[in-house]
C-alpha cells in the first residue's frame, strides 16, 4: 500500500512538469481542487527527498493575486532550481512558467480575474491633475468662488454710481456754493426817471481772488456816468477788503468779512449833479461808493441755506461814513436784503433790498437822498452758473418816494457777468 502512494505521487508531479514546461500552451490550466494530504509515509531507501518549493515571487502590479488557498505543487525530480537563469537562445528549462503564465506554486487565480493576457488590466497610472480653477470642472466638489483667485476690474460688471451727496453738482471743490464762488467781473446798473432827462449809470469791476480754500480777497473799483443837463464821468471810493465763508451746517454757509475805501470822489472836485443819479441806479445800495468826502468802513454778514433746488440768501451790511475836508458829519448806513432763488446752475428769482439810512435826516455835503430815511427795492432777476462763467440779470423797481413807484417815476437795470478763478 506504501508503494502504491507513493507511485501515484510520482506520477502527478511528472504530469504537473510536463505541461508547466510545455510552451505551447498559453493559458493556466487550473489544477484540481485540493485534496486533504495523504498520511505521511516513510520513502524507501535509497530515494531523495523532494527538494523545498520555491518561495512565490511578488506578483506584478496589476496582475491577479494568488489564490491564498491553492496548495503548492513541488516540481520534479531532477528539475533545475527556481530562478536558474535559462540558456543562451535556447528554451526555458524545464520546470520554469511560460511567458504570461502563472506559476503553479502561486496557484489558481479567482474565478473572475481568469481573462485571456491580452484582455489583462492595464497597468496602474499617475492620479489625473487636479482640473485648474477656469477649467469646465471648476466649482465641482470646491467653492464656487475662491478668494485667491485674481479677477478683473469688470468681472461682475461696472461698479455702481455713487450716491450723491447733498448739494452735489451746486457746490465747487471747497464746498462753496456756486454764487459765493472766486471771481472776476463787471457790475452795472442804469437808471432812467421817467418825467424827467435825469438818468445814471454805475459801472464797478471788481475781484474775489481766494486767498484760501474759504478766504477771498475783495477789490471794487467804481466808475459813474451821469446824464443831467451834461455827462459827468466819476471815479468812486475803491474799497480793499477780504471775506471768510464758514460752513455752518449741511445746508448752511454763513460770510463774515469787511472793507476799506479810498476817499477818490471828493465834493470839491465834482458837482453833485455828476454823482446823485449815479447811486440812484441801484436804489442807494452800496452808497458809499459813489458818496463824496468820506472814508468808508464797511462790515459784511451774509447767509446762504440751500433747500433742494430751492436757494435762501439774506445779507446785513452796516457801514460807517468817517468825513473827511469839508464834511464834518459821520453818517451810518444799514443795508439789507433777503432773496429767493429756485435752481442752481440756471435759476431765477426775487431779490427785496432796503436801505436804512438813521442819520441822514442831516447830511454835511449836498446829496439828493438827503432827509430820505429808508429806501426799499424789489429785484426780480435770472442767473446762469457755468464752471467757468456766470450771467445774472434784473430789474431794480425801487418803492421809495423819490425814485418810486416803480415804471413809472424811475426804473433801473442790473446786469452782471464774470469769469471765475477758483
């Protein structure tokens, strides 16, 4: 019974060889399931032992694991050693596994990795790169918006229009309104007596140079021609002056300043009749200018407050007369006035203006507004504010008994026009 095993034994590892060694067959031939080992039997004498199995060699990447079951098939008697290099051009040694075969020791490979070697797995690649932040893939499995991620200007389209702010576009780069602006120009006023030859034009160039962002310099040179019986041509008083604008509020700027004239037009040197229709022109306001033999003092307060389109402006402007030659009375005289405008750059409005004159009931030069203790105005009138230029027009219509009532006794009209400098 011993001998017969042992024949059986011989005989499959001979077959096993055998077809291993064969090179014509491309495919592993699974072997049969195992069997529980035969009982141990001792060999008879003179019979070598069967050499150790070959350890298994590390399968490829990609290639089918070793079944962990399949029991190891000892080669041959007489077989050359695993790993023996073959000969030179000649065929594998018997014993060794056909290209693409797999080796009986690593036994079968599972049911479903059994393909033929052309069908085989590929071998293993590099991970894909990771999809760049523009490409299609962008915003898949990451935020839709990566913050490092440089954008154009325009990426989410023009920014919006700033808000405006309050008295945008009325209001120059100090932030002074466009009428108290920096400027250099021409002042004139006519006047006309309706039931008489008597009639009166004023002409004053004057400058508002900024000295800061809400400083100016004041400069007026007056000029007056008088048509009575004759033309008389006068200069009146220069004044040299200054004003500071202060921004009281949003809405609200306020003008504090002051001026000093030039006793120019003197009482001996003209006749009353060349200066008195002169300053009627403008209903007496800025009287000084043309009233002879004296040194004006001149103080100013000024209010603007804008309400939309709507413009506020009030003015308090006291002035001291200090005699001088023959003249030996001081005078004081009070201007006012308080106006309406509707619209900045193109607007128009109603000007009211009055002249308080408390003590001229006694006056030490001839003068025709003489015993004349007030003197009221109206001005309806129309400006246009540009960047560069202005225009303001109107016509004076004075109530005061001498010159009034208005259209009908005497009428006056004002025109302005300028460059500005800031």
């Amino acid at each position: 019974m011993p001998r017969r095993i042992l024949v059986l034994s011989s005989l499959a590892c001979l077959a096993a060889s055998t077809l291993a060694a064969s090179p014509s067959v491309a495919q592993p031939v699974s072997p049969a399931p195992a069997t529980s080992p035969a009982p141990a039997a001792s060999s008879p004498a003179g019979t070598p032992p069967a050499p150790p199995a070959p350890a298994a060699t590390p399968p490829a990447p990609g290639a089918p694991q070793p079944s962990a079951t399949a029991a190891p098939v000892p080669p041959a008697a007489g077989a050359p050693a695993p790993g023996a290099p073959p000969g030179p051009g000649g065929p594998p040694p018997v014993g060794a596994p056909a290209a693409g075969a797999v080796s009986p020791a690593e036994g079968a490979p599972p049911a479903d990795a059994a393909a033929p070697a052309a069908e085989a797995a590929p071998p293993a690649q590099a991970a894909p790169p990771a999809a760049s932040p523009g490409g299609p893939d962008a915003g898949r499995g990451r935020a839709a918006f990566d913050p490092w991620i440089a954008l154009p200007d325009d990426a989410f389209g023009p920014p919006p229009p700033p808000t405006p702010a309050p008295g945008e576009g009325t209001l120059n780069r100090a932030n002074i309104p466009l009428g108290r602006r920096g400027a250099i120009g021409v002042e004139t006023s006519s006047f006309t007596g309706g039931d008489s030859d008597v009639s009166g034009l004023a002409v004053s160039l004057f400058a508002r140079m900024p000295f800061s962002g809400h400083t100016f310099l004041d400069v007026r040179v007056p000029f007056g021609l008088a048509i009575d019986e004759g033309t008389d041509a006068v200069l009146g008083n220069v004044t040299f002056g200054a004003h500071h604008i202060v921004h009281a509020g949003q809405r609200l700027w306020l003008t504090v300043g002051g001026a000093v004239g030039l006793a120019t037009l003197s009482g001996q040197t003209h006749d009353h009749k060349s200066y008195e229709p002169v300053g009627a022109s403008r209903a007496y306001w800025d009287l000084h200018e043309y009233f002879p033999s004296i040194l004006p003092i001149h103080a100013r307060l000024g209010a603007e407050a804008h309400f939309g389109p709507l413009i506020a402006r009030a003015q308090l402007e006291p002035v001291l007369y200090i005699p001088l030659g023959r003249n030996e009375e001081y005078e004081l005289a009070i201007q006012h006035a308080a106006e309406i405008q509707i619209g900045h750059s193109i607007g128009g409005g109603l000007r009211v203006q009055g002249m308080a004159l408390p003590t001229f009931d006694n006056v030490g030069v001839r003068h025709a507004v003489a015993r004349n203790l007030y003197v009221l105005a109206l001005e309806p009138f129309l400006t246009i504010e540009r960047r560069l230029t202005f225009i303001r027009t109107g016509l004076l219509l004075p109530f005061d008994e001498e010159l009034g009532p208005p259209l009908d006794h005497t009428w006056g009209f004002r025109f302005s026009a300028g460059i500005r400098v800031d």
